[in-house]
C-alpha cells in the first residue's frame, strides 16, 4: 500500500475577507489533522467577533458595489467561470477535500467535486431562467390593475456547513445565494477548512467582486458560528447540520427574525420488499449505509426487510461489508474511509458499545479495523451490522453518523409504514420493490422530504431537497432555493 506523508510544511488556512486572505486579528489558530493518519495538515484561523464583523461589513458593502448593479445575466456568466475554474484546478480540490476528509480519492474525482462545480451551472441556470407571476385585477372603475412580482436578493447570508461534503454541501447553498444577487460569509466546519479556502482563490480568479465570497473560519458555540448567527446585519441563515445546532442557530437569530434554511439530521429508513431486485437492492442499500463512512444525511442507519428474505438479505450485506476495503484514499482499491475525528469515532464507538449492552446481535463490525503503519493512528471504525433490537433501543432511534445499521423483518405494508415513521426525524427514505403500485403507496405515505425508489441518492438538482419534521425547515433545490435566498415584491399598478 502506498502511503503519502503530510507535507512537513503544514498549511495555512486563513479567513478569506473582502478578497483577501488575512489571519485572525487575536493571531490564534487551530490544528486541522488528516483523518487517515492523525497527521497535521494544516493551522486554521480562529474567527472571532472581529473578523465575523469584517465579513459582514465587507458583504454588504459588496451588495451596494459592482455586484449589485450587475444583471442577471452578467452575474449567471461570472458563476459559469466559477465552475470552470474549479474543474480547471480540479486535482486541488480533490487533494484538499481527501486530506480534509480521509475519504477515497474515486468518491471525491466522481461525485464530491465535479458536483460541487455542477452547483454554480446549475443555479446560474435556474437564475436566469425563473418566470415571475403576475395577475390582473378587476377594479370597481373598469379600468383595472396590474399585480406582478419581481424578485430581488435576500441580503446578506449566513452560510454555515458541515464537514461531511464540504464542497458539496457548502455550494449548493453558496452558488443559488450568489446567483440570486446576494453576498454570502460562509462559516466552514472546522474540522474542513480546505476547499472553502481554496473557493476565494478561485472567486479572486474569475473576478467575482470584492466582499461576494466571504470565509471566516472557527468554531459554532461562542466562536464564529454562533457570532455570524446572532449578527444584526445578516439577513438570513442557511445551515447544514445537526437538529441540536440548529435549534441553537434558531434562538440566536429570533432577536433579528433572521430567515432559515435547515438541512438537518435524519435517521433514515430503508425499506426492502421479498419482491426487489435483490441485487440492485443489496448494492443500493451497501452504498446508503457505507458511502463516506456513513457521514451521509440521507444515509440509512435502519432497515427494515421483509420476512420471506430477511436472512437471505442479512448473510448478503454481511459479505459484502465485510468486503470493504479501508485504507490509503490513494490507494485505488480502497472502498472505505475513516470517520472525520477522533471525537467523532468516539461517538460511534459509544453506539457501537450501547448496541452490545442493549442486546444486540453484531453481524458483522463492532469495532476498530487494524490498519499498517502511520493509518493506525487513523480514526477508523469498522463497518457495523446488527440485528434483534426493539426499536425503541438507542441504536435504532438515534442518528450515528457512522457506517453502521440495524435490520428489522417485517410482515406487511402497514406495518413498515408504521415503523418508518416512528421517529422525530423526517429527511429521506429507499424503498425497494418491483411493485410499483405499491411503491407510490408508500412514497405518500413515509413523513420525509425525499424518497427514493429502487435508487438512493440519485439527484436531480432542480428536485426539491430537504427534510420534514425536525430534518429541516424549507426546500432548496432549483427554483425552490429561489424562494429562500430572493425576496418576493409585489408591484401593483392601477390602470
Ligand atoms: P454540527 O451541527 O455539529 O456543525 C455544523 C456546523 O455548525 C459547523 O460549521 C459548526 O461549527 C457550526 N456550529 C456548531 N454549533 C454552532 C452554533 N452554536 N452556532 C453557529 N454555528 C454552530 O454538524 P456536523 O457534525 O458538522 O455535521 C453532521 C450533521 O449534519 C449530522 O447531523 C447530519 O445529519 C447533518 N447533515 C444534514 C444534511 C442535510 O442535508 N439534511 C447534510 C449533511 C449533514
């Protein structure tokens, strides 16, 4: 296996404000270390109110500059250079993100990345090609009115991320917020600070104007996360996270009635019938509980199969699980990566211990792989199956953010409908059947944002995305992220 070492000269990752790069004003950073190996890569800048300050400022004196007098059209254009340059400098991207997350290098050159530029065409698109409403009314004179809507920027938006797909997921919000007119200070995870940093050199690149763009990097709680929210001159909140952040993110905002967009936890169901294409079930199902180690939203961490081929299903996830292969995301041939941190194992670990303590039956997993050399300091888990707990045990009703699930037999339609539903969350499900009667059936009736059928994650970027009960709060997504990032005037003219 080969094995790359961190460069002996670790990086610098500074705020990017107003165009520049500049370090925090107090001088402090923080470690950012592989999660492969536990080796330094990097000291970050730790924001502060100061630089929160400085961004905003910054943002909303963009708005009223160049940025703001530009039409859709040149600023559609602008955005179509910003994904060329990412594809351009692609191989930076990829390195940044892998030595971020640990993850394989074919996810990052296949999905992570090329979808993170994808973000900017597509919302360039959707900008420019948005219709607005309008109505003719009836006055008491004959003569009439005319009501038409035009839209226009938000303001100034709070980007906060997590660190799961940090390019993906920063994007899909940064790109319509752009598109739309706004200015955007993005509060990268600070377990991720790479390709957010790494954006600004490609804004300054394309000639994005001064203050667009802006990156503060730090912590959420009494750092730059919980200081960009609480913030009087930001207009509204887009956050990507846990349901327990966002809740925090919501009191902090109240003060200022700051909109919010919430993409948050889930604890997914996936739901498999006697009837599926098994094959395409078990691959599906492999790829919704393992991709990135588990540290998918969307990922499933409960099963439910039904009866007639529920040992059949168990036997043939447990092979293929046991299949995956961790290692060097270099390496060609590794299919598995590590989780983001040590306290993020810890976590995972915890579960995995409450499984056993609970009674579960381990499948397959339970514990840390053995990994050669320096990635024995990585922060590894192995991939988990259990089996035979209630579904009231901490396991089945918590997200764990790990490459782990639980798998349930079940005995009919109500039933599972029941099952899925039996959670405070509410952001995806996969169904797999050949019935597709009952398929649409179910896809009615499962409390969720998304649902998938005989796929998972399969996106169209126009599609509505986003969770229901606490999984979040709005749809972004094609012309849905419109409705968050622009406001909506009405203009009534009397004829
Ligand atoms: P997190 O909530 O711990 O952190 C997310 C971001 O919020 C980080 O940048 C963090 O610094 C910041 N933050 C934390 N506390 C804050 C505060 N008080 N004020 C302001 N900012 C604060 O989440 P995470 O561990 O980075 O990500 C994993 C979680 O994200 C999981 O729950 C996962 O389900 C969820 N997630 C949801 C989606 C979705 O689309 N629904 C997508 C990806 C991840």
């Amino acid at each position: 296996m080969t094995h790359h070492p961190a460069s002996p000269h670790p990086k610098q990752f500074q705020h990017f404000i107003d165009g520049r790069f500049t370090a925090s004003s107090s001088g402090r950073t923080f470690e950012k270390r592989r999660p492969t190996d536990n080796a330094l890569i990097g000291h970050v800048s730790e924001g502060g109110q100061e630089e929160i300050d400085a961004a905003v400022q910054a943002a909303r004196a963009a708005l009223d500059g160049p940025w703001g007098q530009m039409s859709v059209e040149e600023r559609s254009a602008l955005l179509d250079r910003v994904a060329d340059e990412i594809t351009r400098r692609f191989d930076d991207f990829v390195a940044a993100e892998m030595a971020d997350t640990g993850q394989p290098r074919s996810m990052m050159e296949h999905a992570f990345i090329p979808r993170g530029a994808a973000n900017f065409k597509i919302f360039a698109d959707v900008a420019k090609n948005v219709a607005t409403e309008a109505f003719q009314t009836a006055t008491p004179d004959g003569a009439g009115a005319l009501n038409y809507a035009i839209r226009s920027p938000k303001g100034v938006i709070g980007v906060i991320c997590p660190w799961n797909a940090p390019l993906l997921l920063m994007t899909w919000k940064v790109a319509p917020a752009l598109a739309c007119g706004n200015t955007v200070v993005v509060k990268p995870s600070e377990e991720s600070p790479g390709t957010a940093t790494l954006l600004g050199e490609v804004m300054n690149a394309v000639g994005i104007p001064n203050g667009v763009y802006n990156v503060v990097h730090g912590f959420g709680g009494h750092s730059a996360g919980a200081f960009l929210t609480a913030h009087h001159d930001v207009d509204a909140i887009t956050f990507t996270g846990e349901t327990r952040t966002g809740a925090t993110i919501m009191k902090a905002g109240a003060d200022t009635i700051k909109d919010v967009s919430f993409e948050l936890g889930g604890k997914n169901a996936g739901i498999v019938f006697a009837d599926c294409d098994f094959e395409a079930a078990i691959e599906g199902t492999m790829r919704s509980v393992f991709l990135n180690c588990g540290q998918v939203c969307l990922g499933t961490e409960r099963l439910y199969v039904e009866r007639p081929i529920f040992e059949r299903f168990v036997a043939a996830l447990k092979q293929r699980a046991e299949a995956l292969k961790p290692g060097d995301p270099q390496d060609s041939s590794t299919t598995l990566g590590p989780l983001i941190s040590d306290a993020q194992r810890a976590k995972v670990l915890s579960y995995y211990e409450k499984a056993r303590a609970e009674g579960a039956i381990v499948v397959t997993g339970g514990g840390v792989p053995e990994l050669p050399g320096d990635l024995a300091q990585g922060f590894w888990v192995q991939p988990t199956i259990w089996t035979g707990l209630p579904e009231n045990a901490a396991v089945v009703r918590e997200e764990i953010f790990g490459p782990c699930c639980h798998i349930a037999p079940f005995d009919d339609e109500a039933e599972v409908v029941r099952l899925a539903n039996d959670t405070p969350y509410g952001l995806s499900t996969a169904i797999w059947t050949r019935d597709l009667s009952r398929a649409h059936r179910l896809a009615a009736r499962i409390d969720v944002g998304i649902v998938w059928v005989n796929s998972w994650f399969l996106r169209d970027l126009r599609t509505p995305f986003g969770g229901s009960k606490q999984s979040g709060i709005g749809r972004e997504g094609g012309v849905h992220s419109l409705e968050f990032y622009t406001e909506l005037r009405n203009v009534c003219i009397k004829l």
